[in-house]
C-alpha cells in the first residue's frame, strides 16, 4: 500500500512538473500607461521600469521650457500575496529656459527625487474582469529644483479596471495629491483624473489610449491641465518589456508634447 501510494504521488508530480513550469510569472509593469494599476509583483520577486529618455517641451507665449529626463527608475519588490513596496530615483534632469523676449537662457542639471510607496490590490482575481486597488506615496526632495520638487509631496492613487474582452480593458486611475507650490516652499491641493482603453494587438504587443484630467490648486495660479497619450508595450520574453508613448496638450495651460521610451523587466 505505501508503495503504491508513493508511486502514485510520482506519477502525479511528474504530470503536474511542466504545467507548473509553463506557469507565467506575474509581471505587469504600470508604463508606458499615465494611469495607475492595481497589480502588484508576486512576493520575492523585483520589478524595474525605468525610461531611457524622457522629453518634454511645453511652449509658451514668453518662454519656451524643455526638460530630458534619463534613468528615471522605479523598483517594484513584493512583500505579500497582494502587497509591494516601491522606490524611485530621477537619476538624471536636464531643464533648459529660453526667456522669448531678451533671449536669455537658464539651464539646470541634476538628479531628482526620491519616491516611497506601497500598492496594495484590494480586489479581482485572474479570469475576473474586474479589478481595483490603492497606492500611497510619498516624495523626499532630494533633487534639485526644477528637476525635483524642491519640498516634500504625497498622495494616494486609486485605480480601477474592467476586462470587456481577452483583448480590450477599459480603466480609471484617481488620484489626489499634496503637491510641492511653484515656490519650493509648502503644498497645495492638486487632483486628477485619468481615463484609459488598452487593446492587445497580439499576445506581445499592447497599445494604449488616454486622456488625462488634472486639476492644480498652487497658491500662485491655479490651472487645470488637458492631456491626451497613446502608448505601445512589446514583449519579446514573458519577463521583459520596451515601450514607447507620447503626451499632448490639449489646452493652452498643458505641456504641449512628451516623448517617452524605456520598459521594465522582472528579475
């Protein structure tokens, strides 16, 4: 009988071993999307995303500002079943003015700040369409101003997210922040929302689509920012992504365009 039993328990492992192996791993990096995600990386595993070159222009009627970011990183750790800590650093800033009436030029280089925070994935299972979460964060200025915020900021974003079909999946990302003022000095009240449809073109490529909502209390001019992004995330290894999206304005008071490229992998 004990035989028996131990030849059973083999022959089961052994048909059981290559389902096990053929399991994916849980890898869902939140770029090259704006919004948020609820899906956190699986307990002892690392998550890096990071960009290779992030460029933004914002063209005003008195000054023209653009800003390069590199090595902007973002390591995602699992610490629970649904819980993961994150830490990310702007390694690298370069931020350059040109003042349209006396041609005069400012330009400022360095690294940016640093950023604490934890997701936690309050609901959805996989195969269920529905899904939701909360990420709170805080930021410590260790970068310089305008690369960094120049004070300490935090916040708490909540996204949420329903599969209509294998392919297409439709989200909203909430988000209310104490963001740094203009000045350096203090916090105001700063609020957004994000709206978002994801297509899988195949079982490696996804694209994205969305428009953005943002609403900024600063003491010294209160404005509300338009946004609209399209992204695209390849996959050429189920632990491994490029991606590249770009940003534009819709109103006057928005950046007028963003340019993005970096990816993620799962160690």
């Amino acid at each position: 009988m004990r035989m028996r039993t131990i030849i059973w328990t083999s022959v089961a492992l052994f048909i059981a071993g290559p389902a096990m192996a053929d399991e994916e791993p849980r890898f869902c990096p939140t770029r090259p999307s704006i919004g948020g995600s609820s899906c956190t990386t699986e307990p002892g595993q690392v998550h890096v995303e990071y960009s290779f070159l992030d460029w933004q222009r914002d063209d005003q009627a008195d000054q023209r500002n653009d800003r390069i970011v590199t090595a902007d990183l973002l390591t995602r750790v699992g610490i629970g079943k649904n819980t993961e800590l994150q830490l990310g650093w702007t390694g690298f800033g370069h931020d350059r003015t040109r003042d349209k009436t006396s041609g005069a030029i400012d330009t400022v280089n360095g690294t940016g700040d640093v950023t604490f925070a934890v997701r936690q994935h309050l609901a959805g299972e996989e195969g269920k369409p529905f899904s939701t979460g909360i990420q709170a964060f805080v930021t410590a200025p260790t970068g310089r101003n305008p690369v960094g915020a120049g004070t300490w900021t935090t916040g708490v974003i909540i996204p949420v997210q329903y599969d209509l079909t294998e392919k297409v999946a439709v989200s909203f990302t909430g988000e209310a922040d104490a963001a740094a003022n203009e000045s350096g000095d203090g916090r105001h009240l700063a609020y957004s929302g994000i709206a978002g449809l994801r297509y899988k073109l195949t079982d490696n490529i996804s694209t994205f689509a969305e428009l953005s909502l943002e609403r900024d209390d600063d003491p010294e001019k209160h404005e509300t920012f338009a946004l609209a992004a399209i992204s695209t995330a390849w996959r050429p290894i189920k632990t491994l992504q490029f991606d590249v999206s770009a940003v534009a304005g819709l109103n006057r008071a928005s950046p007028d365009i963003r340019l993005v490229t970096g990816g993620a992998v799962l160690f």
